[in-house]
C-alpha cells in the first residue's frame, strides 16, 4: 500500500468537536476501503493568506494514511461534497514523519517563546521613549 498525507481545512465557524467528527469521518472512509489512519493531527485555527469562501481563518487538520490509491480517490470525492471543508490536499510521500509533524514542532516553538516573553504574549515593555532627543520640523 501507498503512503499517504491528506490535509484539510475546514470553516472557522465550526466547533472543534465538528472538527473531530470531520476527522473521524475521513478515518471512517480509509477504513472501510482496507486503507489505516497512521496518525492524525490538529492544527488548530489559523489564519489564511487570504480569503476562501469568505473565511479569514480555517481549522487545519492533518491525516497520515496508508491505503491504495481507489480509497483515496474515494476519500477525495467525499471531502468534494461536505460544504464544511473548503480547501483540501493529498499527497503521496515515501515515509511517514516519525513524532509530531514540522507545523506542531512550530506551533511547541511558538508556545515557548510566548512563556518566555510572558504570560500576556505581549512584547517587551519598550518604555516611554522620552530619552531620545526630539526632532523639529525644522531640523532643531
């Protein structure tokens, strides 16, 4: 069987519990065709690079699959007809990723760095500036 990673994107709209069902959905279809689920991720809700059906923001959800090539047809014809999933993409890879994928590493890194800032997630106090000498219009 082939390998497989499948990535959807779904309305912001939706509740992260209907989020898990379209998953659990798509798992439904791989394994009634003799395909597996290897791992599924959640990516959460993120913004977009611009706007798909008047959404600003999606919830990215992940699949690995090992399956032939028919369940995937079968898979993709069915993503086609839910109204919630507005993008969607499969490709065909080598090998699985071992542990989480480069998007949660990153989503862990992000994490991180705002502990480290501060609970708020704000930028550093920067101060009042008024240490720096002020510039007229007319270069005094």
């Amino acid at each position: 069987m082939a390998l497989y990673e499948h990535v959807f994107l779904a309305r912001q709209d939706l509740a992260q519990a209907q989020v898990d069902t379209l998953a659990e959905t798509a798992t439904k279809i791989i394994e009634d065709n003799k395909g597996k689920v290897v791992k599924t991720e959640n990516w959460g809700l993120r913004s977009l690079a611009y706007k798909i059906a008047k959404n600003r923001k999606a919830h990215y959800v992940m699949l690995e699959i090992d399956a032939p090539a028919g369940v995937v047809a079968e898979l993709e014809r069915q993503v086609q007809i839910n109204e919630d999933i507005i993008r969607y993409m499969t490709v065909k890879v080598d090998g699985l990723e071992e542990g989480p994928s480069v998007m949660m590493r990153k989503s862990d890194r992000d994490r991180e760095r705002r502990s480290e800032r501060g609970d708020r997630g704000d930028r550093p106090d920067r101060g009042d500036r008024g240490d720096r000498p002020r510039r007229d219009f007319d270069g005094e």
